[in-house]
C-alpha cells in the first residue's frame, strides 16, 4: 500500500505534537494543580467542574476527587491561601452527624451534580461517617448501577445512507480520472488517549425518576 506524502507529513506532524503535549503534560505537578483549583475558586467554578477539568489536563497525574473537594473547601472557606504543601490539612477522624434533612438536600445536588461519587467521598465531603451516608443514600433510594455497553449498529436508515454517499463517489470516479489522488483517508482513533475503567469506577448513582 502507497502512502501519500501528504498523508506521512500530517503523521509525523501530529506524533511530534503528541509526543511534546505527552512531556508537557509529564511535568504537571501537585502544586501546579493546587494553583489550578486557587484560581478556579476565584473564578466562581464548582468543585465537579475543577475535578473535570483537572482529569483532561494532568490525567494520571491527576489528584484524586477526594483530594481536590478538600482543597476545594479549604480556598473556598478561606482557610488555605497558599498553594505550597505547607496548607492546612483536615485533621484525623470524621465528625459523625445525623442525616439531616439539610444534609440529605446536599446529598441529592452532588450526585445530581455528579454520578460518580463513592460513599467515601460523600461522606468526607458532607463531613458525616459513611454509615450516614449510607442511610442517607437509602432514605433517596439511590442506587448505584453498572454502565452498559451499547452496541454501535447500524438502522435502516443509516445503511441508505452509506449505500448513497458510495454511489455519489462511484458517480464521482466515473466522471473524474483524477478523484483518487484527491482523497485522504486518515485514522482518526485516538487510542492513547482512552483510559478503560473497571467494573467498580464504571458505576453511576442513579436517583428515582433519573434516567438510566
């Protein structure tokens, strides 16, 4: 098979770049996060928002969701200023609370907020033992499902619709000599950038009345 040079300048352009972000994105480090989530708190953006967004950017360099409510918290209340390693840090142990209707109000937004909490940071977030949280995740009827996988098939319509774009280029070639040295097939499956969750971190929280 004949590759055109066209085809090899735009494959060693993109391995070049990849390899550049790849060494960028190496030298992320956990203060540069901590600056990242100080500034986001300025800017008014959510915790689940600063979460995300640290997860495309430092990936497996990323802080934990655990870790980055807690930093969270502290700009946010104003106890931690600097981004150093030197900021405060929650002390050992989790006040226990009863499950509050207060509380059970600030558990159903999370989870509407985002699907895929554990009850360990639930419980360190709402600052409750995980045995409320537990009973709190009951008394919503929340219930934690596994994703589905959902096969890619084609419908009636979506073969019409291949049988008539080969036709148009069938078409095309017949009047054109020249069409395929005009075409550029390029793959355009990014499998390095695809993490594959497991069984356990592929469950959402799902709410009564939710959609599944």
């Amino acid at each position: 098979m004949m590759w055109s040079p066209l085809f090899i300048l735009c494959s060693l352009i993109h391995f070049s770049l990849c390899a550049k972000v790849d060494e960028l994105r190496a030298s992320i480090t956990e203060e540069d996060q901590r600056a990242f989530i100080k500034c986001h708190v300025l800017l008014g953006d959510s915790p689940a928002e600063i979460y995300h967004m640290i997860q495309r950017v430092a990936r497996r360099r990323a802080l934990t969701r655990k870790t980055v409510y807690n930093l969270y918290n502290q700009f946010h209340g104003g106890d931690r200023k600097t981004t150093g390693d030197t900021g405060r840090r929650p002390g050992p142990g989790v006040p226990r609370t009863q499950a509050t209707e207060e509380n059970k109000n600030r558990l159903r937004d999370l989870l509407l907020e985002d699907d895929e909490w554990t009850k360990e940071e639930l419980a360190t977030y709402l600052n409750v033992s995980q045995s409320t949280v537990l009973r709190m995740l009951n008394e919503l009827g929340a219930k934690k499902i596994a994703t589905q996988w959902i096969p890619h098939e084609l419908n009636i319509g979506n073969m019409q619709t291949r049988v008539d774009f080969c036709q148009e280029n069938l078409n095309m070639h017949r009047t054109s000599s020249d069409m395929l040295d005009r075409i550029i097939a390029i793959d355009e499956s990014w499998l390095k950038s695809y993490d594959p969750q497991d069984a356990r971190s592929a469950k959402r929280w799902c709410l009564p009345n939710q959609d599944q």
